[in-house]
C-alpha cells in the first residue's frame, strides 16, 4: 500500500517527545505500507459517519487517515484521544 504524509501530520508528530511512542508509530506505519488492502492491518477501524476516514488507536493517542484509492491513504494527523475529534475529519 502506497502511504503518504501530510505536512499537518508531520507537524504533530514533532511535538510528541515520546520515544516508545515514536516506535509504536513507525512499527504502525510499516504495517501499512506492507499491507495490500486496509482490512489486512487489525488495528484500523472506520470512522463513523464518514466515507473514506480512518483511525488507529495506539494507547492514548490516535492517528487518523484518509483512504484515497485501494492502494493509496495519507496520514493526516496524530493527536491525544480527547484532541483528536476536534481536529479530525
């Protein structure tokens, strides 16, 4: 699966000075890209209410992503559980 960043979501992930949370990121990511469809990665699930939004929740906190094509998501934010719904979709 192709993934891609948003300059929002790389902004986010600076400001997140936690380090074994740094790795659960980049160990999600890597699922991602080696995935072939959305379904192969367990921790995803489908934002209510909206067509192409998702989430992985990794502890407190949330990354959310649009699916653009089958193949194809862009992260777009990383944000705390109580942050995350007012910035996200």
């Amino acid at each position: 699966m192709i993934v891609e960043f948003d300059k929002s979501f790389l902004r986010y992930l600076n400001k997140i000075k936690d380090v074994d949370l740094h790795h659960k990121i980049a160990s999600i990511i890597y699922k991602l890209e080696e995935a072939d469809v959305l379904s192969d990665v367990k921790e995803v699930s489908k934002l209510t209410g909206f067509r192409n939004y998702y989430k992985i929740r990794i502890g407190d906190y949330r990354l959310g992503f649009e699916k653009i094509t089958a193949k194809k998501i862009i992260l777009i934010i990383i944000s705390d559980r109580k942050d995350i719904y007012k910035k996200f979709p």
